[in-house]
C-alpha cells in the first residue's frame, strides 16, 4: 500500500494488536443504516489504534469537506483540514490528489512539507498524524484524520488496517445508496412512463428534424408538442437582449392585437416577474391562477388564467426562456409537470444535437476549403499568385461572392487582386485604397479574427456594387506578428452569414495567411542563401586577387620599379660623363617606368573601390546604361568610329552605379580591341531566363585564345603585348568583382581574330 509522508515504523507489524478486530468493524458496518451511521463506526473504530488517536471523518461536498463524526470534540482542529489553502496545497488535498494516505510521525515532518498551514488556518498541527481519503473507485467520498498527543510510529499494520477500514466505508456508503435507489424505484418507474409520453414525442421530432439546425425550427417545434399535450393557450420563447426580454419565436394566438404588438416591438422588461425569478434561479415557475398586470397591462391578459415558465438550457448554460399561456382555468399536475419538464429537457438535447452538427458541418466546410486551397497552392510562394487562388477557391465554394486582396502601403490599404466579377471602375477605387483606420478593417486587425458584418452594416472599405451592400467578411492577416494584408469577401444575396459559409472564409483567411508567411519565409531564406553564395564568390574572388596582388607586389610592381633604379643610374653615369643624349633617354626610360608602376597602383585602387563600394540595388533600366559606356569608349578612343547595337528596352535588378562600371568596361575593351578594323562593332544582347538575365557584348577585335579565358579576370592578366594595346588588365577583375557582389558570374568566349564574347548574370530578386 503506497504511503507518502515521515514516520513509519521500522517494524513491519506489532504482533497483537490492540484495536478493534476488522471482523467486528465489518458487522457494525453491515447493521448500519445511515451514513452518519457509517462515520460513527467508522471514528470509533480507528479511535481503538495504538496510543489512542483522536479521530475525525470527513465527508466531500462538491469541492470542500466538513465534519461528519469524530471520536472526541474535534472543533478546536477542524478547521485545520477543512478550511481551504490559499495555495491549494495541504495534507488533505494532495492525499485525495494522489489517492494514497499521508502520514507524519512528528509535527516538524509535517511543517516541512507545509510550513504555512498553521499560519494559514489559525490552528495548530498535533504531534502526530495521519491523512487516509475514503475512495470509491475514482470518486472522492471523504478522509479519515487521525491526530496524536505524541509523536508516533505508524506500523504497517495500522496503515493496513486504516486502508481498509476506509475501503468498508466507502463500499457501505455505495450499498446504503443503492438502497436507497431501489427503494424509490417504483416511484421512478411511475414518472418514467409519464416522461416517456413527452420522450416519445421528441422521439418523433427528433426524427422529423434530424438533419435540422436551425435553433428556431426546433424550438417552434417544441413549443408544438407541449402546447399539443395543454388545453388551448400559447408558447413564447424568449431571450435576452442587453435590455429587454426579445421574442424570438411564437406558437398559438397570443389572443389580443394590442399584447401581440407590445410583445413584438417591445419584449418584456429583464424583471419581468413571470421570468425573472425562473431565469434567476432554473425552477419553474408554475401558476395556476395567473398574476395578471403583474408583466404586462391587465386589460389586456385577461383572458390568460394559467401559465408556466421554464429555462431552456444547452450544454449546462441557460440560453432562453420558454413561457407558456392557457386560455381555461388549469391545476398543474405532477404529471403536467413532469411532461413539460421532460419536454424542455429534450429541446435542450436536440438543441445541443443541432449545435454539434452545425459544428461538424463547419468543420467539414472548413476542411474542405482548407484542403482545396492547399492542393491549389503547391509551392507556390508568389503572393499574389496566391490571393488569386484563394480568391478562386472561395468562389468555388461560396455562392455570389466578390473577393478582393489588400497589402499595406504606407497609411492605406490597397487592392492588389480581386475577383473577375468586380467592375473596372470598382477595382480602380479599391487600388485607390482604404485607409487604416477604416472602422471593419481597424476592427480586425485590433482582434487578429475575422470580422463578419450582415446586412446593411457590411461595406466599411469593401468593394461594393451598384446593388445594396449584402454581407461582409474581413479577414486580417499577420505575417511575423505584423498585419501585412486584408482578404475581403463581399455578399450582394443574403444579409446574414451561416456558420458554414464563416468556416470557409475562416479557413481561407487563415490558409492565405500560413501561406504567405511560408513564402515570407521562404523568400528570406533564399536571400540568405544568395547572400552567402555572394560572400563566398567575393571571399573566393578576394583570395584570388590577394595571390594575384602578391604576386604583383613581387612581379608586375618590381619590374617597372627596377627600370626606374637601373636607367636612373645610367643616367646618372651619362650625366658624369657629360652624354646629355643619353641622360634624356635614360630619363625618358625611367617616366615610362613610373608611369607603369603608377598605372598598376591606379587599377589596384579601382579594383579595391569596387569591393568597398556600397550595394544599393534597385530596378534598373540598361539603355541609357549602354548608351552612357558608348560615350565613354568614344572618349577613350575618339579616333575610332563605334557602331553599337543594343537590346530592345529591358530593366534589371541590381545597383545602377556598379552596372555602369561593368558595362563601360566591357564597351571599351571590345572598342580598344577592335581598333584595327574600320568600325569596331559592338553587339549588346540581353536574354532572360527564370532566375537571372545573361547579358553578353560582342566585338569584332582580335579575339584571344580560348584556352585562357579564365586567366582574363584575374588582376594585370593579360593576353597581348603590353605595346599592343594599352591597358593594365585591372578592368576585368572589377568587372569580375562588381558581378560576384551581385551574385552573379562572368565568362568569356573567343578564338583568335574572330572577336571576342564577354558576358555577366544578374540574379532575379526573390519575390
């Protein structure tokens, strides 16, 4: 037997026991007849333990205990175990929680585990004691409390000996009430047949009205039955309004055209006396002589001589008020009673029944609609290609409907897509936008829910025809806790939304929006991914540049560094030795050779600019790129006639400043290579593909040979003479450089006096 708590006996048993033998306790329990019977035994039994413990019983009513039997006065400590914690915790409670006795040997054990309980409940804990619940099953029936003037040493055997004492109460209080139950078994059987009477009728109802779900039906169906089984009168169903008591369905003349009329533009006042103590307190109220005047004006109720009320409840919570009127004069009889309440009771199960199928067929509804959007969805991750295909589906399952989609620029909300049933005119004032704060587009972003406006109060923001505004949805949508965008439904027909067309709309909205925030995701994972891809190709081209650098520091700079030292020294030779034409050429020699190296630390600085330069990318269009590089190059060679043949019109994404260092110098190379024929003859093309554009410029020039093409872009690689052509071979490297922070790449295509090809991508943005 599982004990939680200090203070068992290192001794499995105590040989003879001295308390009252379990056999004796059995029979008195067995010639009990009450409970309080029961929890008498029960206290004197357990009172017989070793040292003499002052036992109390308590019994559970509903969610506390009380007093019910003890062996001595056991006032002082009640309120010890039945005065509830603050913090929920006490020996009673986690014993009961647990379904297992507590015991403590000595008072610290106790006040360890529950320091505050005497603070708590004002009382003080005895040196010993022991908590055992009496249990039924699952059910919670009561505890046995044992307190010690001493500290103690519960054995095993008094545990096992308070564990079944217990169990023998709680099966003897099960016994006593299954007496009791069969002994009003024939009063029951009696009511049975007569509740059987009503039951049969809504049996019938039940049937007539199986797929019914409408509140209202059942209702006035039920006011049929009861008025059917009564002499000649009315029922009135009735329910709150903030301030009055609204009619909301009606069965049977109410028998005078001045009460009809009060009753249906007015209701009844919230304190009307033939509710009101009904609503308050769920007893029906039974009259067999009618308090006329007492809700209405007697005149006109005087023809009423009996009436009854009942409260109409589902699922435990009262919804209405079920009132009914008889014309004769009538006694309730138990057996009236009886048909009526059994009545009632089943209109609240067939109410509950119709709430749950609605449920289902909301669920089902919205499961549908979640389900086509989601097939139709895919991967897409465009997100208007995904309004236009929410904005389908929920014309496919919703009659009549105009839909529009909204995103947020700056203080409005605009339309960014709509349904085809929505004329031009309309759909340019939905672009036109609506504000912020437009009442049912403020309300639903505030609520994070959609909002349903019926009738005449739909159209706050909503596109609306030329025919009177039906019924509106607004549906909010947040992506990363933020509202991104507004997903509308309009209805010209019908100015009420049902529960089944609300799910749809629900899970639309709601299926729109996880898309939107998957593609939201989606998209900036993938510019992360493009970032990383660009840092990788700059990190892979600055490796290469820093060999290349290195090796020019030792190479390419050092040769025109050791022209200038060794031809100063002739010089220097050729001025003693007074040679003035030598000491010119010397000098010439060392200007070129200052010019080279200045010329390499020019393009090392231009090549280290374009790694530095800011990356401000935006959509760009390339013609007055390209006619701006074919200035430049006439510039730079104005001897040299250009013929230029660009794109048709085309715009990019990408940052128009490092574009235009890219395309200058691929413009002027295929002119500086070119040279020698008449015309140098450049071809820009453009070709777009899904994720990139491909832009190459052709020339006429000298060609190179292909198999070092992946030599071009490095830093000072040439592939003709230096005398040849001027230039550094530090325009490519940029180019190469400015392409990669674009996350693009660069290539090259030729063969010798052909003309060359070069070319570069710029990546698609994510949408």
């Amino acid at each position: 037997m599982p004990v939680s708590g200090s203070g068992l006996s290192e001794s499995p048993d105590i040989p003879e026991p001295s308390w009252m033998p379990l056999q004796e306790v059995t029979a008195r329990l067995a010639g009990a007849h009450t409970r309080e019977q029961v929890e008498d035994v029960v206290a004197q039994a357990a009172s017989h333990l070793p040292a003499a413990p002052q036992v109390t019983v308590l019994r559970r009513e509903g969610l506390r205990f009380r007093v019910a039997a003890s062996s001595r006065d056991a006032t002082a400590t009640a309120a010890l175990w039945t005065v509830p914690s603050p913090q929920g915790a006490s020996p009673l409670t986690d014993a009961v929680r647990d379904r297992r006795p507590r015991v403590y040997g000595h008072r610290e054990a106790l006040l360890a585990e529950y320091p505050q309980i005497e603070t708590q409940t004002g009382e003080a804990v005895a040196a010993a004691c022991a908590v055992v619940p009496v249990l039924l099953g699952s059910r919670v029936l009561g505890a046995l409390i044992l307190e010690y003037d001493q500290p103690h040493a519960f054995a095993v055997t008094e545990l096992s000996f308070l564990y079944a004492l217990a169990s023998q109460a709680a099966l003897t209080i099960d016994r006593l009430h299954l007496l009791r139950q069969a002994h009003t078994h024939e009063q029951q059987r009696d009511e049975a047949t007569r509740r059987n009477q009503a039951l049969e009728a809504f049996a019938v109802m039940s049937r007539d009205l199986a797929s019914e779900t409408d509140r209202y039906v059942l209702v006035r169906r039920a006011q049929e039955i009861m008025l059917s089984l009564l002499t000649p009168g009315y029922a009135l169903y009735w329910e709150q309004a903030p301030d009055r008591w609204q009619l909301r369905s009606q069965v049977g003349d109410i028998g005078n055209p001045e009460l009809q009329r009060l009753v249906d533009e007015h209701g009844l006042p919230l304190d009307a006396p033939a509710l009101d103590s009904t609503w308050r307190t769920g007893v029906p109220n039974y009259q067999d002589d009618y308090a006329q005047g007492a809700d209405t004006p007697a005149e006109m109720i005087r023809h009423v001589n009996a009436a009854t009320a009942f409260q109409v409840r589902m699922y435990g919570q009262r919804i209405g008020m079920l009132a009914i009127g008889l014309f004769d004069q009538r006694v309730w009889t138990p057996m009236d009673k009886v048909l009526l309440e059994t009545s009632v009771t089943s209109l609240g199960l067939a109410l509950e029944r119709a709430e749950q199928t609605r449920h289902v067929q909301e669920r089902t509804a919205g499961l549908d609609a979640f389900v086509a959007f989601t097939e139709a969805v895919g991967s897409e991750s465009d997100a208007r290609r995904l309004a236009h295909l929410a904005t389908h589906v929920l014309q496919a399952h919703l009659e009549d409907v105009r839909v529009a989609y909204y995103e947020r620029q700056h203080d409005m909300w605009c339309a960014a897509v709509w349904s085809g049933n929505i004329r031009p005119d309309e759909a340019a004032q939905l672009q036109r936008g609506v504000p912020m704060d437009a009442p049912t587009f403020a309300e639903a972003v505030h609520s994070r829910v959609a909002v349903f406006s019926d009738g005449g109060t739909a159209g706050h923001g909503h596109p609306r025809a030329a025919d009177p505004p039906g019924a509106a949805a607004v549906c909010p949508i947040f992506i990363d806790g933020d509202p991104q965008a507004i997903l509308t439904v309009g209805r010209v027909e019908g100015v009420t939304w049902t529960e089944r067309q609300r799910a749809i709309v629900r899970a639309v909205g709601q299926s729109l929006g996880l898309a939107l925030e998957r593609a939201a995701q989606a998209r900036a994972l993938t510019a992360q991914r493009d970032a990383l891809d660009r840092q990788t190709q700059e990190l892979v081209a600055a490796n290469e540049e820093l060999e290349a650098f290195a090796y020019s520091a030792s190479h390419d700079l050092r040769t025109p560094v050791r022209h200038v030292m060794g031809f100063a020294d002739l010089a220097r030779i050729a001025l003693a030795n007074g040679d003035t034409e030598k000491v010119l050429r010397n000098l010439g020699i060392v200007q070129q050779g200052a010019r080279r190296m200045e010329q390499l630390i020019d393009g090392m600085l231009m090549l280290s600019r374009a790694g530095r330069q800011d990356f401000r990318p935006h959509w760009v269009p390339l013609a007055p790129l390209i006619a701006q590089a074919q200035q430049d190059a006439q510039l730079e060679f104005p001897a040299q006639p250009i013929a230029l043949h660009g794109p048709p019109p085309v715009a990019v994404w990408g940052d128009p400043t490092l574009i235009q260092q890219v395309l200058t110098n691929l413009i002027s190379n295929a002119v500086k290579y070119s040279t020698l024929q008449a015309v140098s003859e450049v071809v820009v093309q453009v070709r777009e593909e899904p994720a990139e554009w491909v832009i190459t410029v052709r020339d006429n020039g000298v060609g190179f040979d292909p198999r070092y093409a992946a030599r071009l872009f490095g830093i000072f690689q040439r592939l003709h003479p230096q005398g040849a052509y001027p230039g550094i071979g530090a325009g490519l490297a940029t180019v190469r450089r400015i392409v990669v922070k674009h996350g693009g790449r660069v290539f090259a295509d030729s063969a010798d006096g052909q003309g060359a090809t070069f070319g570069f991508t710029l990546a698609k943005p994510a949408r």
